[in-house]
C-alpha cells in the first residue's frame, strides 16, 4: 500500500495512518516518505505530566484556546522553517482531511493573534500529533495540554507523537517497540471516540 507511488490524498493517509504509518517530504525536492519507526514514541494519556512552570503559566490564563478555527494558519506556521518536511503537498493533503474532520488543529491566542498551537489527526481512539509551532513563549505547551483534556475527556487510548524530542520528553513520553505499538494503535482504531462531543 504505502511503498508504491500514489498521489498524498486523504484517503491514502488515513489508510496509512490505521497501519501505523506516516508521511514526511523530503525537505530539498518535497519527495514524500513513509515512515513507522521502531520504536515509536507516545505520550501516555495516564501519566501525562504537566510541569509546574506549565501550570503556573496555564493559571494566568494569557491564552484564549480555539479548536480548528485556523487550521491553515496552523499548518502553514509549523512549515515555517529552516528546513521543513511539511511540503505544499503535505498540506494540501491533510487541509483536506481537515475538511473531511479528521484533522484537527488546537490554537493558543493572545489578543487576537494566533500565537501558537498544533495540528495532528483522529482516527477512532487514537490521535496522531503531527507538528507545533510557538509565536510566544509556553503557548504551544498549553495547547498541547488543552489537547490531552479533549482526548482524555472524549476517550482516547492513544496520543501518538513519532518520535521523541527533548521537549516532549518534559510531558512523559515513551518509547515503545513497533510491535506493542501496532497492538495498542489496533485497541484504539476500535474505540468509538469522537474528537467533538
């Protein structure tokens, strides 16, 4: 399914997606890529650790948190740098699942500006992170926080991030073998969680 050369479209992603795999764009020629690492980082939705400078930050309340009413403004700020693997394809792919209410994007405003937040996609009970990006300081770890509240809230299994990065490390995320993954990812895909209520 996924080694041979189809155009990146909605469908093909959520197939991908409920087998474990991913897209990335090769960041010189846009090339795309599929990936299921091994292992594969998750952020545990029962041990989820907010830090304490975190919530003291949260306490203030400086973010107004929206859910998809910017989601090209949110896609379009995660591919803004140096190097990206999110390519104009891989945006207009998932713009498309967005349309279709599989992806979904969590936003972080101060003021009226879109000052940080992330994208990623639902499928069943699983959600699958896909990029964040900050204006300000703290704004995409408090839209993160917001999302696990909705996935907790609406009963997901699982929150899938990839891979793991110093500043995911800071919320309790794991890695676990390719196998245990696939297992997990296969009780999600059965529960009949929505994103919305």
């Amino acid at each position: 399914m996924i080694g041979a050369k189809h155009a990146l479209d909605s469908e093909l992603l959520l197939r991908a997606y409920r087998a474990g795999f991913f897209p990335m764009a090769d960041a010189r020629d846009g090339e795309i890529s599929w990936y299921s690492p091994d292992p594969r980082a998750i952020i545990p939705l029962d041990r989820f650790i907010v830090p304490r400078s975190l919530r003291r930050l949260i306490d203030k309340r400086l973010f107004d948190i929206r859910i998809d009413t910017a989601f090209v403004d949110v896609i379009a700020a995660c591919a803004e740098r140096e190097e990206t693997w999110i390519s104009a394809e891989i945006i207009q792919a998932y713009t498309d699942l967005h349309r279709r209410g599989f992806a979904h994007s969590i936003e972080a405003w101060n003021e009226g500006r879109l000052t940080g937040g992330l994208y990623g996609v639902a499928v069943g009970g699983a959600f699958f992170g896909e990029s964040m990006f900050s204006r300000e300081s703290g704004a995409s770890k408090v839209a993160l926080v917001a999302l696990v509240d909705r996935l907790r809230l609406q009963g997901f299994l699982l929150l899938d991030t990839q891979f793991v990065t110093p500043h995911l490390l800071q919320f309790g995320t794991a890695e676990i073998p390719r196998e245990e993954y696939l297992r997990r990812l296969e009780e999600a895909l059965a529960v009949p969680a929505r994103f919305f209520p």
